[in-house]
C-alpha cells in the first residue's frame, strides 16, 4: 500500500492507504483521532467537520490524499474559547455533532472575519456587518444537531464572536 | 468504493494527456458529489485523476471588462468576490443558497456545472433509472416524485438538475472553456447541459476527454440589479423546489430595456425563461406583465402526481422576484 504523508495537529504522519480512504476514515481508523465523528458519511451532518490551513471542509467527502502536506485541525488540534462557551451555555446534549459544531463554527468566525457574505447577508455589497443570530443560523447550516442544542449553539457563538 | 488508481496531476497539459491515455478515468476536484457517487457504486472509475493543485483558481477582470472565474475557484471564494457581489450579486446569491459553508469551500465552479441529480431513484441502485442504466426505465414517473422537474422532461427522465450557480450562470449568458488534446473550445452555457430525451445519461456538451478550464461572464450591466431567488423545504441547506434568477433593467418611460431570467428546480437543465424573457423586453414593467411573463414561460410545464404545485410556485415567484427588482431598481 502507499505511503500517504499527512499533516495533523503540527504533526507529520506517515500512513499506509489506499486512495479510496477518506480524510474522516485516516484521521478516525489510521491515525486514532476519534474526535471527529461520522455521522452521515455523505456530507449532508457536518458532524466530521475539520480545517484545512483553516478553512472548514467536512472531511467524509474527499480523499485523504488530495490532502497530503496541507495543514489539517482536529477537535484534538484545537484550543479556543469557543469550547468553553459550548458548555457555558449548553450548546450541547448527547455531545456527538459537537466536535463538528466547534471546527465548523472556528472557520465560519475566520470567514464572517473576512468579509465573506452568508445567504442571509441582504447587502452583498457592504462587508463586515454584524454577526446576528440569524447570520449564525444560517452559516452554520451545515451543522446539524439531532438533540437540538441549537440556542446553545448559538449564544456559544455569539459570546465568543468579536 | 470500488478501488481506482489515484494520479495526481501537475499540470494542465498532463491531465489532459492522463485523461486522454485512461478511458475510463474521471477527474476529481472538490469531491463533494464525485467522491459520495463513487461510494454508492453509481460512478465507477478505474483512475481517478485529482487536478486541484492545478492552477486554475484565480478570478481575472480581462482588458474588455468580462471576467474570467478559474474552473477550480471554490464557491465561497467565487460568491465572496467584490466584483461578482457589486456586478452580477445574483450568482453571489445563488451560489451562498446552495449547500453548506463547508461544502461550498471545496466545490468548485467546474465541478457545480457537472454535478448530478440528485433525483432519489438515480441514487438508489435497486430503482429503474434511465441516466443510470440507460434502457432500464423510470421510476420517478410513477414515483415519489415532488422534487422532480416540470420543464424539458421526456419520457424517459424527469431528474431535476440541482445546480443553484448554474441557473445564475444560464442568465447571465456565461460560457465555459473546456480543452482537451485536441484544442480549446467555448460552449454558451445554455448549450453545456443536455435536455434527457431518449438518452438521458447523457448530461452535457463536455467530451470524455474534455477538462473545463473556465467559466466567463460578459460584460451586462443589467446584471448590477439582479437577484435570485429560493423556495426550499427549509430555510437554508436543501434542494431548491424553485429558483428564480433574474435581472432587469427599467427606462425611464416605465418600460423593460434589458431583461435576464433563468429557473431552477423546474429544469432537466439549467432553465434560461427565453419565453418569458420574450413578453417583457420592450413591455412596460407591471404586474400585468410579469404575470403574462410567467404564464408564457411555464406554458410548456407537465407535471407529474407530485410535483405539479411547481408550476403555479414557478409563476407566483417569477411575479414575485420581478416586482422585488422593479422597486430594487427605482431605489437605486
């Protein structure tokens, strides 16, 4: 099998795959990072939601080899207010869909910082504008939460928003 | 999934010729409808050839001011550009309605145009589909059918395209590059998508051999005053039941100067409203008009036993997106 050379949390990790694996199935069944989930498996839950070079991708939808020397975040990877804020304000109940929740919303706050618009942007033309509640709903669409933890999900944001 | 050899390509030249050398080979660039199709069984290939470090992601405004958008552009950088939000907003719009925030970082502008229908009897295996197994039937016809298309269906296939960007794209008159060994070419876009016919696994214009280098968009100042509108079962994140994608410009004396409409979720293609493009140019701009716009576009429209609410949503949205762009347009 070939060797596959993965970057992850600052690590360099060398693999034996084939093509066909997953980025979700290395991180999960090669490299032992149970932190992302998979919940669908097709891209439709967000639950395996990682960054790459800081850009949330979910991670059941492309090759672990498209993303070989490229800088990828797990929830193991990662240290921000945002996970506090989870628990603060029970942004969360049985806990699955929250590893996701937390990369997603990670590069959603870098994008919105950005001045990328949303669905819910009414003014394409002016950049910047407050990050509302109904600007988080719909940017973290991707996300779903089978218990429902939505308000949680976020107030956590929005506390931690700038 | 099926085991493939997995070639990563370095540039343009060797792609093509990798594509040209493997028949039974398929480009990979996002993967975000590619890599679930080759995990279902229904995409096959025996060498998948990964061109996203290929570069052709940039956005450049040409000498005579149209704008040449890179196939690999993702779609959240393509709908976060200052140009298309202040030039063409209904393709930002259109684009921001599809998928999710994660999905639309790893799709890209080539790739939207070749995704496929997510009709569910093309997904389940053990359903007659005609774009899947060419002869086998269509089970749609009969079936639950309420996310299917009402315009350019035939006998043999009603799969909706489910493209947001493409239906922005078709109204805004863009053209695709493709190359190949062979040669370059330009296909409008209007003309990329195939109508199913009799031979509904066929999709588009695109040859085997055939990468899609870009996408073009002309110069149309009408485009500043344009919107796109979804209707969808949920407020953000699904399929559209209908899209309306339109652009109008109002002279002075009250009457339509230049006009640019397209549907989607209705269409087996991307569905540029040439009929109902036909009533409003050169007519005054009131609801009568609109209305009479909307029936002409959706005169041809069959529907089927549960999706025929589309037709009259279609109509009611055109009306309601055109009246939107009257007021949008006098404000500004």
């Amino acid at each position: 099998m070939p060797d596959l050379r993965l970057r992850v949390n600052g690590r360099q990790e060398v693999l034996s795959a084939q093509p066909q694996v997953s980025l979700l199935d290395a991180l999960r069944e090669y490299l032992g990072l149970t932190g992302t989930k998979k919940g669908c498996d097709q891209g439709a839950c967000g639950a395996c939601t990682v960054l790459v070079d800081g850009v949330r991708i979910v991670s059941c939808l492309t090759l672990a080899v498209q993303y070989e020397d490229r800088e990828i975040t797990t929830i193991e990877g990662v240290d921000h207010p945002l996970q506090e804020a989870f628990v603060r304000h029970d942004g969360l109940q049985c806990g699955y869909c929250t590893s996701g929740q937390i990369c997603s919303a990670i590069g959603m706050l870098a994008e919105h910082k950005e001045g990328a618009p949303s669905a819910a942007t009414e003014h394409l033309a002016v950049t910047g504008g407050e990050l509302t509640a109904a600007e988080i709903r719909e940017r973290m669409s991707g996300n779903i939460c089978r218990c429902g933890a939505y308000n949680g999900i976020v107030d956590a944001i929005r506390e931690v928003a700038p | 999934m099926k085991t493939f050899a997995y070639v990563r390509a370095a540039d343009v030249d060797t792609a093509l010729q990798s594509i040209t050398s493997e028949p039974r080979a398929k480009f990979l660039a996002g993967g975000t409808n590619l890599v679930d199709l080759m995990r279902e069984g229904i995409e096959r290939p025996e060498t998948v050839i990964d061109i996203t470090r290929l570069p052709l992601d940039e956005i450049e405004e040409l000498a005579d001011g149209r704008l040449r958008i890179g196939a690999l552009v993702r779609n959240s950088r393509l709908a976060a550009d200052p140009l298309i939000r202040t030039r063409y907003p209904m393709l930002s719009q259109a684009i921001l309605h599809g998928a999710s925030g994660q999905l639309r970082n790893m799709a890209t502008v080539g790739g939207n145009l070749l995704q496929r229908t997510r009709c569910l009897y093309f997904y389940d295996e053990a359903s007659a589909c005609n774009k899947r197994e060419p002869g086998a039937g269509c089970a749609a016809l009969e079936g639950f059918n309420r996310g299917n298309a009402v315009l350019g269906t035939s006998d043999h296939c009603v799969a909706t395209h489910p493209s947001d960007m493409a239906v922005a794209l078709a109204a805004l008159d863009a053209t695709v590059e493709v190359k190949s060994t062979r040669g370059t070419r330009n296909i409008a876009l209007t003309e990329f998508h195939r109508l199913p016919g009799a031979t509904p696994h066929l999709e588009t214009e695109l040859d085997a051999d055939e990468l899609i280098t870009a996408v073009e968009l002309p110069v149309l100042p009408v485009a500043a005053n344009s919107r796109f509108r979804k209707v969808r079962d949920r407020v953000s994140y699904a399929f559209a039941l209908v899209s309306v994608a339109a652009a109008m410009e109002v002279g002075e004396d009250g009457t339509i100067g230049a006009i640019r409409l397209a549907l989607g979720g209705v269409g087996t293609k991307p569905w540029r409203a040439y009929e109902a493009e036909q009533v409003l140019l050169g007519a005054a701009a009131t609801e009568e008009t609109f209305h009479r716009a909307a029936e002409a576009e959706l005169a041809s429209a069959t529907g089927l036993s549960g999706n025929s609410f589309k037709i009259d949503l279609a109509r009611r949205t055109i009306v309601a997106v055109l009246r939107q762009l009257l007021t949008d347009g006098s404000a500004a």
